[in-house]
C-alpha cells in the first residue's frame, strides 16, 4: 500500500464529538487504505516488469531535466519528450499518484495525507487566528501530478484582462489572444455542446467534464443564482459574471490530473523519457559562466545527480520552486547570506505571493429532505459499492456544492468580477460547535453533508506576501508569510460577497429547500452580532482560509522590472538554460481558480522552449 492518511490522532483532541475523531473515523480510514491505497502506475509497472525485464539504467545524462511532475511539469515533460531526440528526466519528490485520488468525493481526505506537503502559514495577528497556533495550513500535492492530484478538480480560467494585464506589464506572448489557443491545445472538452468553439478546445489531453451526478443542494445554489440574475454562462468564454455548475477535471466520474492526462499515457511507450518518484531535487548545479548543468536529487537516502545538456526546467510549484531557486544560489542577496548560501544571482525570488484570500464561518443549515448526509454505516456501504462499479456514477463520482459558482462585482463599475464564490459542505454541528477540530480532521466525503458555507474569495488582492527558507533548516518547509488583510480593502469583496449571500435565503430556491442560516455567533466571533460587516471581518480574520491558489513567488517581467525572476520566455534572468515553468510565475493571480492556468503556462512555457531548440543547430 502506497497510500497513508492524516493522523487523526494528531489532530483530535481528546474530548470531542466530532465524527472523524470517533473509531468510525479510524474505520473509514482504513478502509480507503484497503480500497484505494494503491496505485495504477504501480500496477501496470509490475506487468512491465514482469514482461519485459526493464533494466533501469543509471546513465545521468538527459537533453533536459523538469523538476516536478506537477500541473505545468507534467504538460512540458510530455511536450518534450515527443521529440525523439531528446532526453527527458521528470523528477518528482511525491510517490506515484494512488488510486484514493481518483475519486471525487475523496478530495478531502487526500489533505493531511502523505501525498501533501503540509504547509502552514506563520502567524501574524492579522489573520487565521482561530486556526491552530494562528496559522492557515497550505496543502500542495505531493504525488505524480502535484496539486492537480489533490485538488478540488473545478475548470476555471480566469478573466480575460488577467492575461491582457501580464501583457501590459511587459511580457509579450501571454495576452488573452495568445494564450487562448494554449488554454485549448490540451483541452479535451467532453460534453462541449452549447458551448462556443471559439473557447474551447476537444482534441487535446486534458479531460474536461461535467461530474455525471448534481446533488439537490448545489441544483439550489445554482437556481438561487439565476434566480437573483445571475445568468448561468459559461464563465470560461466572453462573460464571466454569472452562477453555474462548474465543468471539472474528470472524465466518466474520476478524476483526471495532470499525470493522468499528460504522463501516463506516453510513460511507458516513450523511451527517452525518464520518470524518477520519490526523488526530491535539492540543488541546481550552475557553472562559473553562470549556465546551469544539471541538478542534485536525494532518492532512497542518496544523493544522485543528473545532467542536462540543454536545459534544467524547474516546475516544482509556487512553494517549491522558490525554495530551489534559493537554496542554490538565486535569490534575494540578504537573506542568502544569512544562511551562509552563496549567492550566485540576487533576484527578488520568493517575493510577490498572492493567493485568493476567503474564510468559512457563515453556516447554513439543511433541513433532512434536502440534507445528503447518510448513516455512517450507509457511507462504508456506499464506498464499496462505488468501489466496484464499473462505470462510476452516483455522490462520489462528484464533488459536492464546490462545482457551483458565482462571479460577481462588488463595485458595478469594476471592469471584470472581484469576487468569486464557491460553496463548502459540512457536518452542521460539528462545525458550528468545534469548527477548528472539524476543519483538520475534515475527511469525509464531500458528497454527504447537512450544511454549507459559502467560500467568498477575493479575486484581486492588495496585500502581497512573500516565503523565506526556513531559518532554523534551509531543506526543511519554507517560511510562508501571506501577509493576508494587510491592506484592509482586501475585506471588500469578503464583506460585499457574503452580503450577496445571505441574502440569497429570501429566494424560492432556498426557501423551497427549507434551507436557512444558523444565525448564532461563531466560537470566536461572540461579540459581534451575526450578519453585520463587523461580525464578517471577524469571521474573516479568525477562520480564514485559503483558496489554495498561491503563486506569483517567480514573477515573471521585463528586465526593467526589479521584481521579475523571469523574462517573458520564462528564463531565470542572469543564468542560462534554467527556466521556471509553473503556478509561481504569474506577475498577479489571475481572477479564478489556477489549475487551468498552471496547465497553461505549461503549454505556453514549453512552447518558447521548443522554438527556441528547434532554431539551434542540434544534434
Ligand atoms: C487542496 C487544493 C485544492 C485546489 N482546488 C483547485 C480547483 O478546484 N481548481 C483549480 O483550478 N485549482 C485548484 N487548486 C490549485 C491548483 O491545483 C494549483 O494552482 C496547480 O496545481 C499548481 O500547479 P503547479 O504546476 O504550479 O504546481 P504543483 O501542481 O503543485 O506541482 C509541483 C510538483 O513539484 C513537485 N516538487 C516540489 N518540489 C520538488 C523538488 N524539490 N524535487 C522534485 N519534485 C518537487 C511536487 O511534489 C509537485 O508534484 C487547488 C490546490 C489545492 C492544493
Ligand atoms: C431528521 O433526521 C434525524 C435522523 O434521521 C431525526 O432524528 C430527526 O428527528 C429528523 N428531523 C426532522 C425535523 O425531521
Ligand atoms: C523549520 O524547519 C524545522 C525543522 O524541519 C521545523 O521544525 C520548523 O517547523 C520549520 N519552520 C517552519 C516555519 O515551518
Ligand atoms: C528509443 C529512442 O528513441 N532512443 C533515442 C533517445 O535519444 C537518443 C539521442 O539522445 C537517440 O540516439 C536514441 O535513439
């Protein structure tokens, strides 16, 4: 077995009522384990294997090196891998992506686990103060296919001023018009009909799907949408205000990350392509001439090295690819030296992080002919009957109400939306009466529930914050200062868009549910009186989350630009053949969720490696 959840016993304390804490929680785990703890590539690794007597060769000496088989890395490993001639290494740190993955309704479960990083802010007394320790945990995928292996699958591209606005700070090549065919290249759109070709694209990789199962309580949310105006478009083309089901990552009921999608398909027919798991790159081995040629790894306790002829392409993600940046020798002059890490080029590495600031405090309550909680019992049965269907259908083969989503403006002379909305599932009393306890033991499925809450995010945030190496241990897990609400304006959208929600249980959608909110003060929040903006900003403050959409740690900039760590073409300024290649070089978030993005810029990145390769005298 590959696979090993959280550690309840970590994270419950030792009176609570909280049914994951309970040895039903204990139960359930183990059964996910038993049931789904393995993984596919494994499985067809062991039928190679036992055909063909694969000899793994030790020859180090690759064309090009990608450090992280995550949503970018997995797209550029494949797209230089096609070509014949080159030799491809994709190292990632994670283990092969288990079988728990590929089931929607899992997502939560999969936080916590061995195939996360467990990242956790540090305090600041501005926000997550209710959190344990006053920190926000920031999970990112640690597995084949990174954080499009753990997250929560919804397909969502961002605003088109997001990438006209890249363009205008100075990076040619990733306006809307530009990068849209990039956005399609690797779209397999499935269930297209309705939509405009124009945005989408069928013949690519990537599936895109609606789940084949809604639940009653999103249809609600949706109709409470378009019943206040909110039109149901597809916010992936022109307009993007609007309230709909969102299409996902997933095809026929499972999901599809960027391993499934890119990786596995070519892994075992490629020969040029090397894939190495469980091989975490600590340093980027650059020459006096300032020209990087290769990399050091750390596999099974060793310390390996592999060389690359051409290029080392770093797409380890917006926490780690900073990280590796830093720890050898590229980033900013101060806090190097003060770690005793020589500096090879100073650049503001590290800085610039952004993520889509929201929290959850504002419950509601669904009564039992709309709730989808079943017996506990029911849910283990349920579990295994998904196990063994054939085609994948009913609750888990979704996600819960995080498919719905409105975008809206919380100034209507705002030029694009500034606030997004999707919504939570929850077990209604525990998360009102232990909501820090709920939320780290939180892995039942999110397809069984009898509450929710809206996830307001803000879409264009002011505050910026920035990640250092830790300090006590440069290889141990960065130091993450999200700077959230430092400028307060950035409770704008949260206070506008939470108005925008409670009052959706006026509508008949919500009252033909009997869906109603539980208007009593959260634990941290007594003082205030519920559903006024000041008990918002509480809320806001104490239970603040991420959307988990982190990046902007490699801004990508014109030379003039002393933030910028990479040119437009996505090359580390001052060192050559190194680029960055993922979520942590956009110049600003993108007004969305940042997987199709990642994906993207995955396309986009690998593009300019191509070209600028093929022009080369090459053999
Ligand atoms: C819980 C969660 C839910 C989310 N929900 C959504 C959603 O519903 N929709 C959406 O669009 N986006 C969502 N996101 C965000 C989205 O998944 C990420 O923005 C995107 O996956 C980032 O892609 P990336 O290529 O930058 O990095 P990642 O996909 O994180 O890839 C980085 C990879 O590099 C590996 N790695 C790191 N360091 C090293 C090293 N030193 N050596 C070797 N390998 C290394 C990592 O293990 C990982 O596999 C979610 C993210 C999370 C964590
Ligand atoms: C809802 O269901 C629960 C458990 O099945 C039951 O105990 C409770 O009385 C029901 N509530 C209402 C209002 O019907
Ligand atoms: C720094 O690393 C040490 C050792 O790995 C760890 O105990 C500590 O929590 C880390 N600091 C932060 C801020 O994560
Ligand atoms: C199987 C295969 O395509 N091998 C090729 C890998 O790349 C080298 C050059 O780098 C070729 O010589 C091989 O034929």
């Amino acid at each position: 077995m590959l696979w090993q959840p959280l550690n309840l016993s970590e994270v419950c304390p030792a009176h609570t009522h909280v049914t994951a804490c309970s040895s039903w929680g204990v139960m359930y785990l183990s059964l996910l384990v038993q049931l789904f703890g393995d993984s596919k590539d494994r499985r067809i690794q062991e039928q190679l294997r036992h055909h063909s007597h694969h000899v793994d060769r030790h020859d180090e000496q690759y064309d090009f090196i990608v450090v992280g088989a995550g949503s970018a890395g997995c797209v550029v490993a494949n797209r230089l891998s096609a070509n014949k001639r080159w030799k491809v290494l994709l190292l990632e740190a994670g283990m092969e992506q288990p079988d728990v993955t590929l089931v929607p309704g899992f997502y939560p479960v999969l936080l916590g686990s061995n195939i996360d990083w467990r990242y956790s802010t540090m305090p600041d007394g501005k926000a997550c103060l209710a959190r344990t320790g006053g920190r926000c945990s920031w999970p990112r995928g640690k597995t084949m296919g990174g954080s499009s292996s753990i997250n929560s699958m919804v397909y969502v591209r961002g605003n088109k001023l997001d990438y006209d606005g890249w363009a205008a700070l100075g990076n040619p090549g990733w306006s809307y018009k530009d990068v849209l065919p990039f956005f399609k290249l690797s779209e397999q759109n499935l269930d297209s009909e309705g939509f405009n070709r124009k945005y989408h694209g069928v013949h690519g990789e990537q599936s895109v799907s609606y789940y084949p199962y809604l639940d009653v309580p999103s249809r609600m949310i949706i109709d409470a949408y378009n019943e206040v105006g909110l039109p149901p478009v597809d916010i992936n083309a022109a307009q993007q205000v609007g309230g709909t089901e969102l299409q996902t990552f997933s095809r026929h009921g499972e999901r599809v990350s960027a391993n499934n999608a890119f990786i596995q398909p070519i892994r075992y027919k490629r020969k040029n392509l090397t894939v190495r798991i469980k091989s975490e790159v600590f340093k980027i081995l650059i020459d006096k001439n300032k020209v990087a040629y290769g990399v050091k790894y750390i596999r099974n306790g060793k310390v390996h090295t592999a060389y690359a002829r051409k290029e080392v392409i770093v797409s380890a993600g917006s926490i780690n690819s900073p990280k590796l940046l830093m720890l050898s020798g590229i980033g900013p002059e101060e806090h190097l030296r003060k770690l005793h890490i020589p500096v090879i080029k100073d650049l503001a590495v590290g800085e610039n992080l952004q993520d889509h600031v929201t929290f959850n405090g504002y419950l509601m309550a669904l009564p039992n002919r709309t709730s989808t909680l079943i017996d506990f019992e029911e849910m283990l049965q349920e579990i295994h009957e998904y196990s063994e269907m054939e085609c994948k259908h009913g609750p888990l083969s979704s996600n819960g109400p995080v498919v719905t989503v409105a975008f809206l403006k919380s100034n209507p002379s705002l030029p694009a939306p500034d606030i997004q909305i999707q919504v939570g599932y929850t077990i209604a009393k525990e998360f009102f009466y232990e909501p820090t306890t709920y939320n780290r033991a939180g892995v039942i499925p999110s397809v069984f529930y009898d509450g929710m809450y809206p996830i307001v995010m803000n879409l264009t945030p002011k505050s910026k914050g920035r990640l250092l190496l830790n300090v006590t241990d440069p290889h141990g897990p960065p130091m993450l200062f999200a700077n959230y609400f430092e400028d307060p304006e950035d409770l704008i959208p949260l206070i506008a868009g939470s108005r925008f929600f409670l009052s959706l249980e006026n509508t008949r959608a919500f009252k033909s549910r009997g869906v109603y909110f539980v208007k009593k003060p959260l634990p941290a929040c007594e003082h205030y009186i519920w559903g006024t903006d000041d008990y918002t900003v509480c809320l806001a403050r104490a239970y603040t989350a991420t959307s988990y959409h982190p990046v902007g740690t490699c801004k990508m900039g014109p030379k003039w630009d002393k933030g910028a760590v990479v040119d437009p073409r996505l090359r580390v300024y001052g060192i050559s053949g190194l680029r960055v290649i993922d979520s942590s070089i956009m110049p600003f978030v993108v007004r969305g969720n940042t997987n199709a993005p990642s994906i993207m810029i995955g396309e986009r990145g690998v593009d300019f490696v191509l070209h600028d390769w093929m022009n080369k005298y090459d053999h």
